[in-house]
C-alpha cells in the first residue's frame, strides 16, 4: 500500500470517479474463497451469484491460481501474430467438446455474439453471391446478447437499446419455444437465427429440447446458421458442457464465455467445420483474444471441471436443491410463482419486484442477482457443496417466512 494522507473509503472513491452506469449494492467485497467472499467489514457471504455466472470453480480454486500464477510469470501476452501453446490445446479441448471445427478467442460474451453476428454476414454473402442482401438474423423476444451493437441489436429490450438508435439492421424476432413464429420470419435474405439455449437476463427461459431440435431443422432446410450463445448456460452450468447437449442437436456456432475463464475474461466462438473458411486471413481479429494468461485460465477450469467430475456433481446436487426451491411455489405461493432452470442456472419467479428479497438475502449472508421478469437468478459456483446449497434454502426460506409476517 502506498501511504495516502486523506483516507477515502471506497463507497466515496466510488461515488466521485466510477461511472454511474450501474445499480450497485451498498457492498465492498475484499476477498474470496470457494463459495465464500467477504466484505471489508469482515462479513462473510454465499457468493450464489458467482460474479454472474463467471466464477465456474468458486473463488482462488488453488488449481486455477496456481496456472495463473504460473503462467503470468513465463509470457502474458503475444497477440494473435504468433502462435502460443496454451491457445492451441484451449482451442482443441472446445472442439473436443463442441464437434469438428474451429475455434475463434475474443474477451467477453458481447465480443463473442459480434463474431458470430459477423460469421452470419459472410454467409449471407456466401448464399446470396452479393453483399448486404442476406443479412437477417431472426433472434427472441425477451433474448439478451450483450451491449455491443450488434448484439444490442439482436436484444429487443427498451432498457438496453434506448438512446442508442439506429441500430444494425436485420433482426427480427420470434417467440422462444414458438416453432411457427420463427419458420414464419425466415424468407430468401434470412442467414441465421440466434439464440441462447436458456435465456439467462430476461428470467431463465430455456429452449425446449424439441424447439431446439425444431430450429435445426428449419436452418437444415433453409441453409441457414443455427447459432447459440452459450455465454451464460454454457461451460457446466447445467450439468452438461454446453447448455444444448440436452437437446441432442449440434449448432453450427457457440458462442461463449463467462464460466470459460472461472473469472479471467476470455470468450471464444466455435465454428462447425463447413463454416469455417467464411473467416479469412484480416478479416476479423482483436489484439487480446486468447493470450497465454487467459488460456491457461480457461485450461484451469477445464481441468477442474474433468478432475473433479464437477458436471456428474453438478446433475447430481442440482436435482434435490430444485426440488427444494420449487417447494417455495407451495408454501409462499403468495410470493413465489415458479421455479424455472436446470443444473446450478435457476430462477425463482416471484409476484412482486426482486429487490428487497436480494437486499434481505444478502443481509441474512446470500449473494443472488437479480433477472427480468421479477425472478432471482440462483447462480452457485460448479463446485458448491450439498451443505451450502442447503444453506441457501434455509435462507430462502427464513427470508420469504419474513415477508410473509
Ligand atoms: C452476459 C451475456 C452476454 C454478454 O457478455 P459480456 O461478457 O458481458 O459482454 C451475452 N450473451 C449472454 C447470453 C449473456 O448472458
């Protein structure tokens, strides 16, 4: 620490110079392990929001420190003019994961959605023989794919796209889980469609298994590219690796990200094989996307999730923690209307504004965060014990018994 003469706490560091972009909870988080933080009070917290579904193995996972600490100390950065190992094995085990194909490194989900919205272009111009012509993407209603402007754009929510138009044209939207309402949009300059295998911002919101199996064929037939933003169900989240193996269907892109470090940013696009030659030498790039650190980061958390069995654990644990929460919809049906999810990606509908719950959760030691359409958003990290998420039901329980009163 360098010695400082005025003493500014951190809420008014904060309040002078962050910008005010963000509805921030009254919370100074200092440290982290495992499941836990603590706030500069010394008040520990079960951090079930995992910084939004990024910290996949909880906090300082010893594994993951030490790849970094590692790695940080040998080569952090290249750029994308030379080849670096770590990227190499990153990009293959994703293949290993995904199916035969390529994989493209970026820094965060909204960079990942925009390769992909990119990869829709080029094919559009691939099927139409010109440019500018096929460039729809038919998206959902109620999706979110990030603040960039092209996934802003394939975001159909006033909140995000106010005061930002005009927007990047093409999108239409179809209704999640409404087969007709998206076959009805497609017409000769469709490209793509887009969506996320459970909508994760707007409530949780999954794809049925068959609407999924639906939009494949609607693509199949209309040379279209199914493309899934897995930015926030994928990498174990729901017990399988990605979010769209339930379905049993292969996309034709993923785009992915937040769990993919375990808190280092990294995103990454897998691209199927017979799409792969769309991208050419210049014709996209970023100067960060992969470097050593972040891919030995995401080989971190690739490891743990192999080693420990974290998607076996997580298909296990999850099944009798749901079955609890959902009980909520029972004994507090005045508050709790649904109980929506799968694996440790779940949200609990109630009748009235999110808010206070989250504050009351968090003073009695639960982080959550909140979603659209009035629900929290249960996001513990892939390596959370049985004895902490019985935990969380406990406090669940003594929060809506509270509000009951
Ligand atoms: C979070 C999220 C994004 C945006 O990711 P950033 O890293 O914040 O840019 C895109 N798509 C989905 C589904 C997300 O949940």
């Amino acid at each position: 620490m360098t010695p400082s003469i005025v003493r500014t706490s951190t809420a008014e560091l904060y309040d002078a110079n962050v910008l005010k972009n963000y509805a921030r909870a009254p919370l100074t988080l200092v440290r982290g392990k495992g499941t836990q933080v603590w706030d500069d009070a010394g008040n520990s917290y079960l951090d079930f929001t995992s910084g939004i579904a990024v910290s996949a193995l909880g906090h300082c996972h010893p594994h993951w420190v030490a790849a970094i600490q590692r790695q940080a100390g040998e080569l952090i950065h290249v750029s994308n003019l030379y080849r670096h190992p770590n990227q190499g094995e990153l990009a293959r085990r994703l293949v290993q994961r995904a199916g035969p194909g390529r994989v493209f490194f970026c820094n965060s989900g909204g960079e990942a959605d925009e390769a992909m919205i990119k990869l829709s272009r080029l094919h559009g111009v691939a099927k139409s023989g010109q440019e500018g012509k096929c460039i729809k993407v038919i998206a959902a209603k109620n999706a979110f794919h990030g603040r960039m402007f092209g996934g802003m754009s394939a975001t159909p929510q006033e909140k995000i796209q106010k005061g930002f138009r005009p927007l990047v044209p093409g999108f239409v939207f179809g209704e999640l889980n409404n087969l007709q309402s998206f076959a009805d949009l497609v017409d000769a300059d469709t490209a793509a469609i887009l969506v996320e295998s459970i909508q994760g911002e707007s409530g949780i919101n999954p794809c049925t298994p068959e609407f999924l199996r639906g939009l494949r064929q609607l693509c199949d037939r209309h040379n279209l590219l199914l493309m899934l933003d897995e930015v926030q169900c994928g990498i174990g989240r729901t017990g399988k690796f990605y979010a769209f193996e339930h379905a049993g269907v292969l996309p034709d892109a993923i785009a992915m990200a937040k769990g993919l470090g375990g808190g280092f940013p990294i995103g990454a696009v897998w691209i199927r094989d017979r799409f792969t030659d769309l991208f050419t030498p210049g014709s996209h790039g970023t100067t960060f996307g992969g470097t050593p650190l972040a891919c030995a980061a995401g080989l971190a958390v690739l490891d743990v999730i192999e080693r420990e069995s974290l998607l076996e654990t997580v298909t296990k644990r999850s099944g009798p923690w749901i079955a609890e929460l959902t009980k909520f919809t029972t004994d507090f049906a005045s508050q709790v209307l649904a109980v929506r999810g799968r694996g440790y990606l779940v949200g609990i509908q109630l009748a009235s504004d999110p808010a206070p719950y989250v504050t009351a959760l968090r003073e009695r030691g639960l982080l959550v965060v909140s979603a659209g359409g009035n629900v929290i958003r249960v996001l513990p990290p892939l390596v959370a014990t049985t004895d902490e998420l019985a935990k969380s039901v406990e406090i669940f329980r003594a929060v809506f018994e509270a509000k009951r009163a």
